[in-house]
C-alpha cells in the first residue's frame, strides 16, 4: 500500500454506534505494521513487571519488545532507570533475564558500564585516538511505575508521561480491587508438560496483533464460540467502558460467592484481570499481544500478583474450558478472512445495555487509528 492510501480515512469513527470496524488492509499491509511499530510500540508506555522485584542498586530485568530489548534495572540513587540492552562497542547484546549486578559487562569484549549507564572501563584503548569514554554511555529509555507497581517502559525520549493519563484507570482499579496495593508478585509456578506442549502448540497465533487484542475486547462471540467461558461468566450483565488509553470488561460470574471478573487494558496491549477472588485475589498481568511481522502474534510473559505469602496455584484459576484455543482458531480464521477478495470491512456492534457490545474493541481501534493517523 503507498501512501496515498495510508492517508485514507480507516472508517473508525469516535461514536461506537455509527463506526465500521478497521478495514482488511489496516491488518494486512506490511507498510500499517511498519509505522504501527514506530508509531505505536516505540512511542507508548509497555509494561515490563513489578516494580518489587528490584530492590536494590544492580537489581534488573530486560524486557523484549519487537526487535528491541531494554534493561530497566535499580540505579545507586534507588531511582529505577532503563537502558537499550546494547553495548556501544559492537553491539553486543548485555544482559540477559533478570538478576542482581555490580556493574553491567558486555559479554563480547568486556566493557564494563557502571549502574548509571556510564561507561567505566574499556580494555585496551590507551592507543585509541581521542577515545572520549564519556561518549558511549548507554542509551537511556524512559521508566515509570503506575500505582506503585507496574514498571513500564516507553522507547520515544519525549512521550508524555503515563501516571497523569491514567489517573481515572488506577482509581477504578483501587475502586474495584480493594486489596490491589498489598498485591505482589509471586514466584512463577513451573509449568507442567503438558503446559510447556499446549503453549508451543498455541503460538504464535497466526493473526495480525489487532485481530488478537480485538478479539479479547470483546464477548459478542462469547454465546456461539466460548461455551465453556459462559459456564463461569454471567452475560447478560457484561458492561464495557471505552477511554482514549484504556478499557474494561466487567461481568458477574457462577462461583460460589459470585465474585465479578473484570479484565481491564491499557492500550496497546497490557491486559489483567482477577482469576481470584475479592478476599484472595490473583492477578494475571501481561502484554497480551507482542506482533512479530504482519501476521503472527505472541503474548509476553504473564506475571501473577497474589497477596503476601500466597502462592500461583492452578486451583485458583477458574475453568473456562478451552477458551485459548477457541480464540486462536477464531483469530486464524479471521485473519484469512481479511485477506480474502470477498471482505472490506465490516461494523462495530455497540449496545450499551448488555453482553453484545464490541465498544472496548471500538475503543482500541480508535487508539490504533489516533496514533497511526489514518
Ligand atoms: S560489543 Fe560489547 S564490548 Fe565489544
Ligand atoms: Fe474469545
């Protein structure tokens, strides 16, 4: 697609009742994914974990996004800081995972950065004409931790920064989870093997991202397509609130105690929900849907968030039979569909009052269309 078609209006319009839906070529065309890398993910606030887990100076996480990688790690000042995870020699890539370092060596030809990113040693270049040290400092990016626990990371030096924008979503997250802020992240439950084998059957989904996140925004397809999803969800009072940066779907459930399950999203892609309850909460938090080119998607890690002392334990999480695989099979099918000569693009079903509403999958096409301008 050239540019002149990319300047063409995407049909999404600000009224959820008089939308269309993205058009084919929004989840199609190589030249939408290219600017959807510069313009979305390299200009908007991703999560990277929970803020607790470093503690100290040296304490540290790298986070994959696309083809970058970032390192946010505990500076000597105890402020949290974020670097490219790329030496300035070669670069070679430099940290790996998490863990706790004095100083940050690249494993190729060991320099040696200190925790504020500067450069402290580089071996042999006493015959190096004017090296100037100062001058190869890591590459910062930007930090900043939402509600006291969620680290996120943007790539774009002059983004806005987050906490301000979504002042309403942390309240209503505080509102709705009375226990939120005692929350911590718990050790990651081994998977079993027949996890580890449903997992690498499951991706990549072989759909672009967006039919993987419109898909999750909405239930419209719940009733035909998820009848295990609908044995733990009450339907009929499923609500949806649609905002310029975020969304939530909130309904009842059949548990004993009749806890409510929301799933809440900060665009593009953060997603978490409740798979406790109200007293014993866990939270399930992840970026939901990490493109890798036009047409296949994975998820990032998930971290679970219990309260002190709490464990991740499968018996906590509610049957929604295979509610995975259902999905997957829906977006794959999708995705051949907009590829297919008989479809353009169809329409947003909004109804304010009940389960058949696509209005926060509305709401993330809007983001989409606002941060592309098409
Ligand atoms: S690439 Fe890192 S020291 Fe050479
Ligand atoms: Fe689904």
């Amino acid at each position: 697609m050239d540019t002149e078609a990319l300047r063409t209006s995407s049909g999404v319009t600000d009224d959820p009742a008089r939308s269309g839906s993205l058009p084919a070529w929004a989840y199609l065309d190589p030249d939408v994914y290219e600017r959807e890398r510069h313009e979305i993910f390299y200009k908007t606030w991703i999560y990277a974990g929970w803020a607790g887990e470093l503690r100290a100076p040296g304490d540290y996480m790298t986070v994959e996004l696309l083809d970058q990688s970032v390192i946010v790690m505990r500076g000597r000042d105890g402020a949290l800081q974020g670097f490219h995870n790329v030496c300035q020699h070669r670069g070679h890539r430099l940290l790996e995972d998490r863990g706790r370092v004095a100083a940050i060596t690249c494993p190729y030809h060991a320099w040696v950065y200190d925790l504020d990113g500067g450069l402290k040693r580089a071996r042999a270049t006493e015959h190096t004409v004017d090296f100037d040290r100062s001058c190869f400092s890591l590459k910062p990016v930007r930090v900043e931790v939402l509600a006291d626990k969620f680290v996120f990371f943007n790539l774009d030096a002059d983004a806005e920064p987050l906490g301000p924008r979504v002042e309403d979503f942390v309240a209503d997250v505080r509102r709705e989870l009375p226990l939120f802020d005692r929350l911590v992240k718990v050790p990651p439950r081994p998977r079993t093997e027949a996890e580890e084998r449903r997992r690498a059957e499951y991706f990549p989904i072989r759909a672009n991202w967006k039919v993987y996140m419109d898909n999750f925004l909405e239930c419209y397809h719940c009733p035909p397509a998820h009848p295990g999803f609908l044995r733990d969800l009450t339907f009929d009072d499923l609500t949806y609130t649609g905002h310029d940066l975020w969304a939530k779907q909130k309904s009842g459930t059949r548990r004993p105690g009749g806890d409510k399950q929301i799933f809440w999203t900060l665009f593009p892609t953060f997603v978490f929900w409740n798979a406790g309850t109200l007293e014993k909460p866990a939270i399930h938090a992840m970026n939901f849907a990490i493109p890798d080119g036009p047409a296949r998607t994975y998820a990032g890690p998930m971290d679970v968030y219990r309260l002190p002392g709490e464990e991740d334990r499968e018996e906590w999480r509610p049957d929604w039979g295979d509610v995975g695989g259902e999905d997957k099979a829906l977006c794959e099918s999708v995705q051949k569909g907009l590829a297919s000569l008989g479809y353009d693009r169809g329409r947003v079903i909004y109804d304010p009052d009940g389960g058949n509403n696509e209005g926060a999958m509305h709401a993330f096409q809007r983001f989409v269309v606002r941060a592309l301008g098409i």
